[in-house]
C-alpha cells in the first residue's frame, strides 16, 4: 500500500486520474461533498477507484456529523456530537447509548458503499477553537471520553475503525490551522493532563486505531508542528502512550502545514516524524509533487492494512435491519 491519500476532482473518475490511482505511492483516496450526486453514482465512484487503483487502497470520507458530512441527500444527517450531552438533558445513562448508535449508524451507513473509514471522532475539547466547536463530544474532558469511547464501540461493531483526531488536541487554540499554524502556549504538563488524557485513555481502553496530529505547535513541547514533530508522534505518542495504530497527517495543503517547504519536503518530513500515511487535498499539483518526490520504491507500514473495512451490507439490507430503523427513531429526536 503507497503513503499518500489524495482526492479526485469530480462525480467521476477522469482519465489524468486513472493514471494517477496506477501510481504506486497511491495508497488512500479520501472523497468530498463534490464527489457525491446520489447513492448510485457514489456506488459507481467508489467501484471505479478500485478498479483503476494499482493498491488495494484506504477510500476515507469526513462523516463526523453537523457541519461536517460529506455525504447528505439519502444518508441518515448525523447530529454534532456536541449536541449528544445537551440532547440526553446531561444524563449519561442516556447520553452514552445514544452515542453508541449515532456511531453505529454513521459507520454502517459509510461501509454500504464500500468505503473503509471515516476520519471520525473528534477528540479535541469544546474550547476557544471556532474550527472545533460543537464537532467536540463536550467542553470537560472526562465526559469526552465516556462518550467518545462508546462512539467508537458503536463504529466497531458497524466494522469501521476509529481515527482520533486532533493529536494532542486542538480544542485550545483560536486559530484555524486551515489558514494559520496555531500556537498553543500552554506548558507541557497542561496538555498532558487536559488534552491529550483523552487520546491516552481511549488509547488505553483498546478503542484508537489511527491518530490525525494537529496542524498546531506547542512550543512547551516542540517548535513543529505536532504533524511533523518525532517528539509528538515517535517519543510520546508511540513510546509513552504505547500507541501502535495507524499515524495519518492532515491534510498537507492546509496552511498550518506550510513551515517546512514545499509538498514533497512536508510528505517527507511528515513522515520522518512517524506518520503513516500523509494526506494531500485539494491539491492537484501539490500530490503529483509527492508523487515525484518520494522514491518510486517506498514501502509504507503495514499498519495501513488494518484500517481496511471487512465484509458488510448493503444500504438497502442495512435499511431493512431493526438497528437502524430503531436508530432512524433517534436521529428524529435530535431533528
């Protein structure tokens, strides 16, 4: 499997990017609101990346819920997981279950179309940070956890597995890394003990198969950025917190990205840093300069394997099946 997951431009696949998927770097396709018209033509979409893919490669979607889900019209609209806490009237008996099913659904829904992952959950806190926000489970990071962790129990037992994301956590910075590199001035011990808990305890409970580092610096711990920092990825978050699931970067064009160089230079520096696998979005030039810098021979971890999805239904089976008519109830309580 190659180490970079790229994007296409449309509802279909072209013919500069047939010969792109036959490169053998490519190992990811991650897919937009663009690349969705209707349940047929993603059905269609998803087939053709395959086909024309010389990897088996990772087809990965950001269907967190609220502001960010890619897929609408025929899929079930996934609440903000802010809204989980508030919705069950802060009782947690309630709120817990109810986050398992919305994983669940979110899941199932995304595996009917033949794609592995979604980069799903947010495990950042409801702080300062306006990119955050109610994409967060909840301000206080003990109730992020109980949720989060049975969000993710719920994903599993749909057969999806879980991409925790922003390592060490994003939640306590202003600034969007979209269009700036945040700084979060904070000490070290601060976003052990705050942010970063509860990436160790999902961690710990044997609920997180990948990571997504922040585009942010924390200069108490390092002056790069998390994404391209040995110090975040190798030191602390493989040797300290054990951690040996699958590292992917975000996306390398977004702005926080930009401290090291051009796109080849942050490929390599990203995963020199312990990254898995990097992400270039919306980029076309950019990815084809990863393509072309990279050695053509690169080996990338066999970690990636496990994000793959496993046998599962389809969405006219999953839609005839008790679990999601019952989680159909649920989504019209939150609507």
């Amino acid at each position: 499997m190659g180490p970079l997951m790229l994007d296409v431009s449309a509802c279909e696949i072209n013919a500069d990017e047939k010969e792109i998927l036959d490169h053998p770097l490519v190992g990811g396709v991650i897919l937009f609101s663009r690349n969705y018209h209707d349940q047929a033509q993603l059905t269609e979409l998803v087939r053709q990346i395959r086909e024309y893919s010389r990897n088996q490669v990772l087809i990965a979607v950001d269907q967190e819920g609220g502001q960010v889900q890619r897929f609408k019209q025929g899929f079930s609209p996934i609440p903000a997981m802010g809204r989980i806490y508030n919705k069950a009237s802060s009782d947690m008996e309630l709120a817990c279950p109810n986050a398992e099913m919305l994983g669940w659904l979110m899941a199932a829904e995304i595996l009917a179309f033949d794609i592995d992952i979604s980069f799903a959950p947010v495990l950042d806190i409801w702080g300062v940070s306006d990119v955050i926000g109610d994409r967060s489970f909840h301000p206080k990071e003990g109730i992020i956890i109980e949720l989060a962790s049975r969000f993710i129990r719920g994903m599993h037992q749909a057969g999806m597995k879980s991409c925790g994301k922003h390592f060490p956590g994003h939640g306590n910075v202003k600034e969007d890394s979209h269009v700036t590199t945040p700084v979060d001035k904070r000490s070290a011990e601060q976003i052990m003990t705050s942010d970063m808990r509860i990436f160790a305890e999902i961690h710990q409970q044997g609920l997180l198969d990948a990571v997504m580092p922040a585009h942010v610096v924390y200069p108490a711990v390092d002056k790069l950025p998390a994404g391209y920092s040995s110090k975040w990825i190798r030191e602390i978050l493989r040797k300290k917190l054990d951690f040996d699931g699958v590292v992917f970067s975000d996306d390398l064009s977004m702005q926080g990205a930009t401290s090291v160089g051009n796109f080849a230079q942050r490929a390599k520096a990203a995963m020199q840093a312990g990254c898995d696998m990097v992400l270039v979005c919306n980029d076309r030039a950019g990815a084809i300069q990863v393509l072309d810098g990279l050695p053509i021979d690169y080996q990338a971890s066999d970690r990636l394997k496990t994000m793959q999805k496993g046998p599962s239904p389809d969405m006219g089976q999953l839609q005839l099946s008790p679990r999601w008519q019952q989680a159909q109830q649920l989504i019209a309580k939150f609507n």
